[in-house]
C-alpha cells in the first residue's frame, strides 16, 4: 500500500487522490487513468483533491492533469502541494490550493485502515460507513466504500454512491446508488422515498409520476432481479 | 460601526437579480440609507440601465481593479438619491479580470462610508459568482415559483456551505398567487419545503416592472406597484425593521401558513 504511486481515498469532499512526489509523471497519470477507470461508474462525478507532495507541478503539466480527470466526468477543485510552483500553476488555473498542514501526517492518514482508526473496540462486528448530519443539496456528490448514513435530506440533484447501504434519516429526492460494485443485497431506506433514481447494483429503477404520494418510510431491495420499495418496518 | 455587504445572487439567469438589486438600492436610499450598488457582472452590465445611468459611465469596475481611475470617480450619484451610488461593471472584458480578493479590497474601501453596499452577482456559479459573494456579509437568493429556479438556488446553498458563508435568505420572486391557488406553480411552502430557508420577502409577479426597468426608474418609487411595496419591505426588514409578509388578498390562506411558519421558527 505505501508503495503506491497513486492512492484514491473517499474524503468528505469528494475524492482525495494522492500522487508520489517521486515517480516519473508519465507514469503516475498513465497508472491513475487506469485506476479511475476500472471503476469509472463509482467515480463519476466526484470533485476531487489533488495531493502531489513536494512535486514542482508545472502549469502545463496540472492542465493535462485536469483535462485527464475532466474527461472521466471528474472535477479537479483543490491542489494541495508543499511546492511553491506547484501552487503558482494552481492558481493560475483557477483551482484552489494549499499546503497539506502537514505532508507526512496526510501520509499516514492515507495509509490507515479506516478500521485501525476507530477508537472504540465494539462487542459486535460491525460494517464501515460514514455518517452525514445535514442536507445534501443539488450538485453535491459523496462517495463512499461502505455504508452511508444521511442525517438530513437529500435534495433533487444531489448523489450518493455507496458500496453498502445507504440510510436517509429525511427526504430522500435526489439519485442514490448502493451496492455499486454489485452488491445486490444492499438496501437504501428513507423517511420520505421520492427520489429522481434509484439503483441497487446493476439495476435502476425511477420513482412512479404520481403527484400526492404518501409520507411514510421506505425501503428498497432487490428482489428477482428488480428493485422493490415497501413500508419500512 | 460600517457597511453591511449583502450580495444579490440566484444560479439561474433572468430571475430578477439586476431587478431586486437596482430596487433594493433605491429603495434604502429612500429610507436614508447611504449605499452603493456594485454591477459584478462584467462583459454583460446593465445594472446601469435599470437603474437609468448609463449615459453617465465614465470609468468602472475593472478601471478601479488595474488602477486606471480612484474609486470615487467610478462612483455614479443616483440622479434623484444623493445618498445612492453606482459602481458599474465593464463592459468590454470578462470576469477573470476581477478577482475575490479585488472585491474584498473594494467593499472594505467602502465600508466606512456607507450603510449598505449592494452587489448584483452574474447567473451561473464560477468566477463571476465567487467574486460578487467573497465579500458578502449576507447572501439574497432570489429565485422564482418554478423546479428549475430552486434547484438552482439548492446549488448556491451548498456552494455558500462550502465557502462557509451563511445560508442566506430568499427572495422569492415573480409568483402569481392566483395561480399558486389553481396548483400550477409553486408556492411559498413548496419552495420552503425544498430549500429550508427563511424567506425575507415575496415579490408578486406585476406588469409595472418591465416599463419600470426599460424607463430606468425602478418599480420600488412607483407607489401602485405591488412588486415596488413587497421591494420597500424587504428594505425596511433589511434595516431591521419587522415588516408583516405582504397580504395578497387572493390567497390569504397560503399566506397565514407562511406566517405559522415563521411564528414558529
């Protein structure tokens, strides 16, 4: 794991990609468009932090970087870098940058095991999952490999994509996805089910046009291959 | 004791954000308010000409960022408001040619001087927006009774979350109650619902405001206007003053459920 030259981690933004600081650049950008599209599905969308480390990133070099992740529908809006030159070109594009408060820190967070970091010892084996406690609004994305829990509502164009589950504690309307590496036993329930989309695996399904639909909560899963919503509970 | 920055922005174009600004403007001059209106959208202005300046340009926006005039002889007076001000945007470059930071300096320039600066923001959500809501103290969302024009503004509020600005409040703009009434366009509540805003006022859709706009004098000091007294309002409650929501006869139901709810907040 530390030896690798490209890492993608789920952060809250968004994607959090980090480049070696080392590597030759060619084959640090040939060896991301080759992760980012073996799952260009669950990525799509995403906006994504850049980090490269000490690596002075010439303007021209961040251009074809962001044009790469441009076109796999991913937006490049933060670069976070230690090299002044780094910056310049960033801020020269328009994106956003800083300096990560500190690299080797970031280094490790990286390469922790979202398990090692969990501080308490639980009596029971859990699933890993994050929890989000407000509205998503139109345009926000979140990714995650594992469950998601949403603490709020998520508004028309709004996404989540999730490996797991995905449990809106609100009024579910904009497009989530769970089980996105296929997992058809994923669920996703919501208080209030009236989502644009809904996807469990492979399998899309839309919500029925009817204008007054009851408030009560949902679930859905699969069920013969097809996605089924029910009272839930 | 200074100015309080408050930026007048939607997402989606052609809502009314150059209509509320030049209103809101002349409305606080009105009430006695020292204020400058800033047209923050360069290469497409017409702050200017709704509010009936234009012939007066002589230096802008962009002169003041690249140094070629001082602030003050950018400063348009308001024929009619001494008190009123105009900073007009450029109108042969584009919005690279300002940036967040250049706002800020302008508006704490300002800010001694005045009560209010109002900045008109460009539709969309790039640099044109980022400059004209950097400086902000408190963002306007206008939008209007309609899908599209919410789900826009839904956008502006993440994008101000993540520029950690407060929420904002609403404007809710151009919304015919009677049709509100029929269930052919959104109401106050449905948009509410969505955006979990508090609304600051309720502009009713009103014929006087297009001749208001195309003759330079803004609706606000056309006394028979609803459109100019639901503008005068926002106004007075943005000096502070409590102002009951307009009652619009028509659906006075609607409107009493909107009062529940700010009663309840």
């Amino acid at each position: 794991m530390t030896d690798d030259i490209v890492s993608i981690k789920g952060i809250k933004d968004g994607l959090l990609i980090a480049l070696s600081p080392t590597e030759d650049w060619q084959s640090i950008t040939r060896e991301l468009a080759t992760k980012i599209d073996e799952k260009l599905a669950f990525f799509k969308g995403a906006r994504v932090t850049v980090n490269v480390g000490e690596r002075p990133v010439p303007k021209y070099d961040l251009t074809s970087l962001k044009a790469l992740l441009e076109r796999r529908a991913l937006t490049l809006i933060v670069v976070q870098s230690s090299s002044a030159t780094t910056i310049e070109s960033a801020h020269a594009l328009d994106l956003r940058a800083n300096v990560p408060q500190d690299s080797r820190q970031q280094k490790n967070d990286l390469d922790d095991d979202l398990h090692d970091a969990l501080p308490i010892d639980s009596e029971e084996h859990g699933t890993v999952g994050v929890m989000i406690k407000r509205t998503l609004r139109s345009g926000r994305t979140i990714h995650s490999r594992g469950h998601v829990i949403v603490f709020g509502d998520v508004n028309p164009g709004a996404k989540i994509i999730a490996t797991g589950d995905i449990i809106i504690w609100g009024k579910l309307r904009g497009m989530v996805h769970a089980g996105a590496e296929g997992d058809t036993s994923a669920v996703i329930c919501a208080l209030d089910m009236s989502p644009n989309q809904l996807r469990i695996a492979d399998l899309i399904a839309t919500a029925p046009s009817d204008k007054r639909h009851k408030v009560n909560p949902e679930v859905a899963s699969v069920r013969d291959e097809q996605i089924v919503v029910e009272t839930w509970g | 004791m200074g100015a309080k920055v408050i930026t007048i922005t939607s997402g989606k174009g052609g809502v009314g954000k150059t209509t509320t600004t030049a209103n809101l403007g002349v409305a606080l001059a009105r009430l006695g308010k020292k204020t400058v209106v800033i047209d923050a959208d360069i290469g497409l202005r017409n702050l200017d000409v709704v509010m009936g300046l234009e012939n007066r340009i002589v230096y802008d926006l962009v002169d003041v960022v690249e140094g070629r005039c001082r602030l003050r002889q950018a400063m348009i007076k308001h024929k009619q408001f001494p008190d009123l001000y105009l900073i007009p945007a450029a109108q042969t470059r584009d919005k690279t040619s300002v940036s967040p930071a250049d706002m800020i300096h302008i508006t704490d320039k300002l800010r001694s001087d005045f009560d209010f600066i109002i900045i008109d923001s460009p539709a969309g959500i790039e640099r044109g927006f980022r400059n004209a809501v950097a400086p902000a103290d408190e963002v306007l969302i206008v939008t209007n009774p309609e899908v599209s024009a919410v789900r826009d503004a839904d956008r502006i509020v993440g994008l101000l979350e993540a520029e950690h600005k407060n929420p904002g409040k609403l404007i809710l703009n151009r919304l015919k109650p009677a049709m509100v009434k029929k269930g052919e366009m959104l109401s106050a509540d449905d948009v509410v619902d969505i955006l979990a805003l508090e609304i600051i006022g309720i502009v009713p859709e009103d014929d006087h405001v297009i001749p208001a706009s195309n003759s330079g004098i803004p609706v606000t000091l056309n006394e028979n206007s609803h459109a100019g007294v639901a503008f005068r309002n926002i106004a007075r409650r943005l000096t502070g003053e409590d102002v009951a929501l307009m009652d619009l006869e028509t659906n006075s139901g609607f409107f009493q459920r909107l009062a529940k709810f700010f009663g309840g907040r």
